[in-house]
C-alpha cells in the first residue's frame, strides 16, 4: 500500500507537480516520498507526504548512516521545505497580481540578465562553440558567478512560475559545470584554454578517441540544455512581467 488517490491528488496539486526541493517541474515525472519511511512506521497520510523530483528523489533516499557522506536531510527539513513551497504555489494567483511582488520579481529576473546576457556572454559562446576544439578558460565565468548568486536566500522568485523555469536553469548549469570538470583539462596547444580530453582527437580510433567523442557529445548536450533553460526562462519572464 502507498499513498492514496486522494492523498497523492492533493500533494501533486498543492506542489503544482513540482519538486519540494529543487523547485523544478516534473510533469508525470513525480514521485511521492515517505518524510518518515514506511520501514520505521510511517503513515501514508498527507502529513507525511512530500512530492519529489527523480534525482532529488533518489538523493534523499540514498543516504548511508552506515557510511555517511555529507549530510543527511532530516524528517523537520523535508517537511519544512514541502510547507514553504506549497505556500508559494498556493500564493501564486495573489502574487502575480501584487504590484509589490511583481515589481522585487521584476528586480531578480533583470539582475540575472545582467549577470547572464544573452549577447556577448557563455550563453552566445555556448550557442555558437563546437566543444571539439579548444575553449578559453574564462569563457562560462558569468555562470559560475549566476551559482554564487544563487547562494543568496534573496535570488529567488516570489511567483512559483518564474521560480521553478530558474531552479530547472540553475540544475542544468550545474550539470554543464559538472560535464567540464570531469572532461575538460588544459589545452596541450593553447595557453589559458582548457579541451575535451586533450590530445585525444589526434587518436583516429580505439578507446581513446571514442572517450573523446563521448565528452564532445556530453559537453554539447549540457550546453545546449543551459541554453533551452534560459530561453524558457527569459520567454516567460517578459510575459509575465511585461518587460522588454
């Protein structure tokens, strides 16, 4: 037994079908989670519901204490993470007709096209580059300054909406930086560059060049995934906000 119809109808309503931690929509793509694992007694009631994306489902549950790495989350953290998410979602109709609100909304989403651009920037570099050639070091550095931003309790959007097209670019930014740290290194031709395997090209077969194809291949997707996020992003954001 799990959940019931009508207990898992109102926690994908109250969510909005988006995960409680990372704020990312999921579509079907949800599953709900026991705060206090059904092994040591936990209820299949509402309070002790909390939807969750795959990955951050699959993180949750995947805490050793035998071996523990990191910190685990706690039954009061999950709990206090679904109530403010669902207080978003639930706020979403009074907010997006609260000038105040529009207006701090307003604020974030020109201060992350100011730290992201879409000319001139790593989201036109990212665009427009083959990761099968060598790339300046420097080239995603706005990126990595949108992450420190987000380190900021503040970087966040009060409509559900925008918050959740942010938390899905901020996850794919993430994987990008996640791609180049274990495929790139420093160029062997070109100072201040870094390169998908360096060297590797010059194999013309064998594991080597197909390791070096699989990193072209991954680096390329994951960019091209940054990009799709922040246009969805920008798109919605100058609707819903009325700005050029």
């Amino acid at each position: 037994m799990g959940f019931s119809e009508s207990v898992s109808e109102k926690a994908l309503l109250d969510c909005g079908r988006s995960c409680c931690l990372c704020h990312k929509f999921c579509g079907f793509k949800i599953e709900l989670h026991h705060i206090v694992q059904k092994a040591e007694g936990g209820p299949d009631t509402y309070e002790n519901c909390i939807p969750l994306c795959l990955d951050c489902h699959a993180e949750v549950k995947a805490y050793n204490p035998k071996h523990p790495k990191g910190r685990k989350y706690t039954e009061s953290e999950l709990r206090q993470h679904r109530d403010r998410w669902y207080e978003k979602v639930s706020h979403k109709i009074f907010v997006s007709g609260n000038p105040d609100y529009i207006e701090l909304d307003r604020k974030l989403f020109r201060r992350i096209r100011e730290i992201l651009p879409s000319q001139g920037g790593s989201i036109s570099f990212m665009r427009k580059h083959s990761y099968g050639v060598p790339f300046p070091s420097n080239s995603h550095d706005d990126l990595r300054s949108y992450l420190d931003q987000c380190k900021d309790p503040d970087f966040e959007f009060i409509n559900s909406d925008l918050e959740t097209r942010k938390s899905q670019l901020t996850i794919n930014i993430q994987e990008f930086h996640r791609v180049l740290l274990y495929a790139a290194y420093s160029s062997d031709d070109l100072p201040c560059h870094l390169a998908i395997e360096p060297g590797m090209k010059r194999f013309t077969g064998g594991s080597n060049y197909a390791r070096y194809l699989q990193g072209v291949e991954k680096a390329e997707t994951a960019a091209t995934q940054v990009c799709e996020a922040y246009d969805e992003l920008i798109r919605f954001g100058r609707r819903n906000l009325a700005l050029d």
